[in-house]
C-alpha cells in the first residue's frame, strides 16, 4: 500500500506515517492482498476523507467506526455508500434527523461527498476492514492512527465541531480539547440503539455554531 494522502494532512501526520506501527497496518494490508483477501474500501479510497476535507478546511467531524464490509459500500467516507448503493439503516436515520431537524429532502442515494467538500470530515475510526467479517481490523492499528488524527484537529485548530454519536464514539472525547471545540453527543444512529438518535437537531445546532464563529454554515442537501 502507497501511502498517498492530501498535502496538508500528510504534513500534518508525517511523523505518524514514519512510526513502526504504521509501517506494521502496511504490511498488515499488503500480506491482505498478497494472500488473495478483499479489503474495502479499494486502496485507492482508504484515505477518501482526507482527500475531500483538507486539515485546514475541517469544520465538523463525524466519527465512524468501521467501513461497510459488504461489496460495493465503503468508498472511504463515514456513514457515506455510493449512488446506486442501498441507503444503510443508519444513514437512513441521520436522513429522518436531517428530515425532522431542517427540512432536508431525503434523497434517494448515500452519497456524502458534498457533505465533505463542505468540511465536514467524515472519519472512520478503523479505515479498512475484510469483505464480510465486520470489526475484522480493529486490532491493526488504525485507531492509534485515527486517534491521533483526532488529537492533532484539537491541537491545531479551533472551534471545530465533533459530532460523537453512540458510546464508541463518545470515548474519543477524551482527545479533544472542549475549552476551544465542541462536542455534540447523541445515541447512535443505527436502529440497534432503538432510535434514540431522532430529536438529536445535531445538524442545526452545527450550523447555529459555525456561523456563531463567522463560518459558512453547511449545505447539508444533497
């Protein structure tokens, strides 16, 4: 695997990129391949959300945990699948949310890219994961990794907003400095959680805070 990541986050990650436990997810990934195992997303896409968000130009955050593991769903964004992929059950929740919250006009694909090209950096905690064995590369690495990811935003920039759901995701609060961010919770949106995502308004109040601070707010219709 070539390592090949947007300019800004790879000077912002290069020391991460040289420790040996990176250099140990490479290897990892390659055996993968060598040995005729299917890894989502395509290694063209593993860093997909780097490549639409920026460091520079990050907002929100939305954190993941897995990608997709069946064919044809990650495409390296969370929660996003393509066009012509079914709408998975949490996405199709976040679209009630978005529905009930401003208004939005659910639409009849998962595609999240406009969502990224906004700002809103869709991270997975894990960023690869085996066809068909869901969590299957939680213990490679990658969360120190995207741990790190998440510590180097709350060094270096401000007033981002993180947008934790589900107790997974919540955890990662720890790494994030709340006296120049915000951090939203909520349950999880899958239906697992009982629904308990509705009435969050996670998508209003992210937008009454960006422009608080004199930013854009985001186009979240897509």
């Amino acid at each position: 695997m070539n390592v090949q990541i947007e300019p800004s986050w790879g000077e912002a990650l290069q020391e991460e990129f040289d420790k040996p436990y990176f250099q140990d997810i490479v290897q990892y990934l390659k055996k993968g391949k060598a040995s005729q195992k299917v890894i989502f997303p395509p290694g063209r896409l593993i860093f997909q959300a780097f490549a639409k968000t920026p460091f520079n130009k990050v907002k929100v955050v939305i954190l993941g945990q897995d990608p997709y593991h069946r064919a044809g769903q990650a495409m390296g964004l969370s929660f996003s699948v393509p066009v012509g992929v079914t709408v998975p059950p949490s996405l199709k929740n976040i679209y009630k949310e978005l529905q009930q919250d401003i208004g939005f006009i659910i639409p009849d694909h998962g595609d999240l890219t406009k969502w990224a090209e906004q700002g809103v950096f869709l991270l997975n905690a894990f960023l690869t994961v085996e066809q068909g064995r869901a969590a299957s590369h939680q213990k490679i690495g990658w969360d120190i990794f995207t741990d790190a990811v998440i510590k180097k935003l709350s060094d270096q920039r401000e007033h981002l907003i993180f947008l934790l759901w589900g107790r997974f995701a919540q955890a990662k609060a720890a790494l994030i400095d709340e006296t120049k961010h915000y951090v939203l919770t909520a349950f999880h949106p899958s239906p697992l959680a009982g629904n308990r995502f509705a009435g969050c308004a996670h998508f209003s109040k992210t937008n009454e805070l960006l422009k608080k601070n004199g930013m854009e707010p985001i186009h979240w219709q897509i």
